[in-house]
C-alpha cells in the first residue's frame, strides 16, 4: 500500500511539475506581456503544488528524499506524468488548448481529492484547487476568445484541440495504483470524473464554437506507469542541467 501511494502522491506532483516546466518556456516569450504575466504565475502555482505532493511522497516513501530528488535525480522512465502535459508547446493555440484541458480535469480531481480518507492529501488538494480555479476560469476564457475569434483563431484552435484529444484518455483510465488509493478511501473512480468533464467541455467548446472530437476516439496512454513521448527526454535535459552537471548544487 505504501508504494502504491507513493506512486500516485508521484503522479500529482509529476503532472503538476511538468506543466509547470513547459509554461516557463514561454516567459519572455508570450504573445503579450498580460499573457506572458499570466503564464508565469500559474507556473509557479503549479511547481509551489508539485512541491507539496514530493515532499509528502518522501515522508510515505522514508527513504529521505526531497523534493528536489524526487525533481531533478530522477530519470525520464521514473516520472509518472500524463503523457499530456509533456506535449510540447507548439503554438500559443497549443498551449492554451492544453492548458484547458489539463485545468478542467485537475480541478474536478482536486475537488475528489478534498474528500479524501487521507488528511494530508486533502489538505493539498484544497489548498490547491484555489489556484486551479482561477487558472481554469482564465484558460476556458481564452479558449472561447479565440475559438470563437477570427476565422485563423478558429482553425488554429481547433486543430489543437484535434491533436491534443488523443492525450486525454489516459487522465481516466485506472491501473492498480488507482485501484488500491480507491480501495482505501484517498480517491473515487477516476472514470465517473469523465462524465462531469465531458458535459464541462461541451459547454466551454460549444460557446468556443469548436467541434468536440469523439468520445470514441483512439487514446495514448503509459505516462502514468513510466511510458514517454520522446519529448520527455529533452525537456528533462534542460530542468535537470545544473544538478546533474554540479551534483550538490545549492544557490
């Protein structure tokens, strides 16, 4: 049971760390300094949550590892992150179609995860589904702003969104990390989010005037169990440089 929590605390602190990773490489970049501004701070909303999630993973696991461990000494097989939010930014419709749809999951399993069995995973996830809020009230608004803009807004969006759909699958399925935090009380079924998730697309993607892919549609999954796209590698490459090349490291 204590690796399986130590798996799954990995899993949130992964997701959370990842995205956060890839937003930073927009700072100085943004399409507009309110823009940029924005992207900024929910990167480091999420890296302050994915602090939380390591440093508890480390108490489960008792080994002694930190946060910084479990960020920068570990390899691209050992991350347990959605195979989502590694995809690469793209452009900025790439980046906002991703966001949104990572937001929407994160907050409703946030909201489960406040009603955990286990008080210090509910006390995370409460703390953090604050900041998950806003960053989907922000990401949905842009997603109808430019899906329903100009006809190249449109288009951009919607292919986004048809090429980022197959990356979503996997935030649902179950494996017997899931299974067993279900068993104890830390989680509910991930699949009966899916119901909830769908009908908040539907609205958000329908004021956007985008088309929502089927539900059918064919999945990528092994994000979860250590499975990477071959983008993982390179963005690693750069987060972990200094501690890997100056061990020991400290500022």
């Amino acid at each position: 049971m204590r690796d399986h929590k130590l798996q799954f605390l990995l899993r949130l602190g992964d997701n959370a760390l990842v995205l956060g990773q890839r937003l930073t490489e927009w700072v100085g970049k943004g399409p507009a300094l309110e823009e940029d501004m924005a992207l900024a701070n929910t990167a480091l909303d999420l890296i302050g949550q994915a602090r939380l999630w390591f440093t508890y993973a480390g108490e489960v696991e008792g080994k002694g590892r930190t946060e910084d461990d479990f960020a920068y000494l570990r390899d691209a097989h050992e991350f347990r992150n959605a195979l989502l939010v590694e995809q690469p930014n793209g452009d900025y419709a790439d980046t906002l179609m991703r966001q949104y749809l990572f937001d929407s999951w994160h907050l409703l399993l946030l909201d489960a995860l406040a009603g955990s069995s286990d008080e210090q995973i509910a006390g995370i996830a409460d703390k953090a589904r604050k900041e998950v809020t806003y960053h989907l009230r922000r990401s949905a608004g842009m997603v109808v702003r430019l899906g329903d803009g100009t006809p190249e807004s449109h288009r951009r969006m919607q292919r986004a969104l048809d090429d980022l759909w197959m990356y979503t699958g996997e935030l649902f399925s179950t494996d017997e990390v899931d299974t067993a935090m279900q068993a104890c009380g830390v989680i509910g079924e991930l699949a009966q989010l899916r119901s909830a998730w769908r009908e908040q697309l539907a609205g958000t993607l329908s004021a956007a005037t985008l088309a929502l892919p089927p539900d059918d549609a064919w999945m990528q999954r092994g994000g979860k169990q250590g499975r990477h796209s071959e983008h993982m590698g390179f963005l690693l490459a750069e987060m972990q440089f200094m501690q890997r090349a100056y061990p020991g490291l400290q500022w």
